[in-house]
C-alpha cells in the first residue's frame, strides 16, 4: 500500500511535469512565431549551441510537445491504474481488521 502511494506520486509529478513542458513549448512557439522567417535560432545542446531556421525550431517544439502529450496521457492511465490498486488494497486492509 505504501508502495502504490508513493508510485501514484511520483506519477502525479510527472503528470506537471510533462504538462508544463507542453505549456513552455507552446509560450516559445507562440513568441518564435512573432519573429521574421530569416530570424537566427540557436538551440542550447550540452556545452555549445547549435544554429537552426526558424521552421525547423518549430517543428523541434511541436515534436516535443507532442510527446509530452503522449507521456502525460500515459500517466494519466498509469495514475488511475494507481489510484484503483491503491484504494483495492486499503479496502482489503480495512476488511482484514474488520474480520480480527
């Protein structure tokens, strides 16, 4: 029980976490899309920084954040998954001390 707990925690931390991902890339493309097509971009990868166009930035951003669409909705499964393992077992445990 205290397994499932935890798990459906840290479930629920990926859940914010993809969907503010989402929501970041979302502001970012909203705020590239204001920019000319000629505009420079440069993507932070490790220790350097590489140049991209404008399309593909945005391409970058929208595959990301379908991903983490994806992934969120994968933890919204596992989380209800979760949710009905966690109250199964309270209410065996409830059954067991009833029974005692």
């Amino acid at each position: 029980m205290v397994d499932a707990r935890s798990r459906l925690q840290i479930t629920e931390m990926q859940i914010r976490t993809h969907s503010i991902a989402v929501k970041k890339n979302e502001l970012t493309t909203g705020e590239i899309d204001k920019l000319e097509d000629s505009s420079r971009m440069f993507r932070g990868v490790g220790r350097m920084f590489m140049l991209e166009s404008k399309a593909e930035t945005v391409e970058r951003l929208a595959t990301e954040s379908e991903e983490s669409k994806s992934s969120g909705a994968t933890c919204q499964k596992e989380k209800a998954y979760l949710q009905r393992t966690y109250k199964e077992s309270e209410e065996a445990l409830r059954e067991l001390l009833r029974n005692r």
